[in-house]
C-alpha cells in the first residue's frame, strides 16, 4: 500500500512542477530567441542553452500534459509504430487501430506478419479526425443557436 501511495504523491508533484513550469513558460511563447537555463537541486550548478522554437514548443506541450497527469514522450515522425503503439497514440484500442489499417484509413506495411505504421501516418489521421469532430460540432452549435437552446 505505501508503494502506490507514494508513486502518487510522486505523480501529484510531478504534475504540480509542470503546471508551475508550464505556466511560468507560457508567457514566453512567441518571443523570438528563447534562452533556457536550468538549475539543478543538488551541486551541479546552472545550466544554460538556446532552444530551437519547436523544441520549445515540444517542451511546452509535454508539460502540459503531464500537468493532466498524463504521460509524455516524444516520437520521431519518421518512426515506424507497431500496432499498439499507433492504437496508444490515438488512444483507441488496438482491435480498432487495425480496422482502421484494414479499411484503408491509415496507410501501413507488413513485415512478415506485422503490421507496421508511420507515426507521421499516425498523426495525419488523427488531425484529420480532430478537423472533422471540430466541424461536426461547430454544426451542431449553429442548429442549436439557430433554435434558441442556448449553448
């Protein structure tokens, strides 16, 4: 019991660092060069580094959702994904997923008897998917706008 009390108090202060993280960075997004210095909690001294603005903004994502206590971790787009791992980063099961690969809706290739994915495949389909659920309810708040419901 101690254990699992303690990873989530573990989590709950990972989550609260990167709210206050997240929260501090924010402000900077959008300014032009970005210097990032990191200080260590023991006697390592400071650390200071320019960082490129997409790696910036890939901190500041991953921050965010570790403020949610969610996990984060970065994956080249280039990288080939097992079904499981395409099934996690869209958060659908894996029987789903490889509907989804079967009926043609994300491109994938076999190797042997696997199925492999690009994670930039991955991707593509799920900010499509992500477009189309925006369009579909922007729709359905002008239908009840239009007869008076209010949202």
């Amino acid at each position: 019991m101690k254990a699992s009390s303690s990873k989530r108090s573990s989590a709950a202060k990972d989550a609260g660092q990167a709210e206050a993280a997240l929260h501090a960075l924010t402000r900077l997004r959008g300014k032009k060069g970005l210097h990032a210095r990191v200080r260590s909690t023991g006697q390592d001294g400071e650390v200071e580094a320019v960082l490129p603005r997409e790696a910036f903004e890939i901190l500041l994502d991953a921050l965010a959702l570790m403020a949610n206590g969610r996990p984060a971790r970065v994956i080249p787009v280039e990288a080939e994904l097992t079904t499981q791992e395409a099934a996690e980063l869209l958060n659908v099961s894996r029987p789903f997923l490889v509907g989804l690969l079967d009926g043609g809706k994300i491109p994938h290739r076999l190797v042997g008897s696997h199925r492999r994915v690009l994670a930039a495949d991955v991707l593509a389909y799920k900010a499509k998917e992500e477009a189309r659920r925006r369009s579909i309810l922007d729709e359905l708040t002008a239908e009840a706008e239009k007869h008076g419901l209010g949202y």
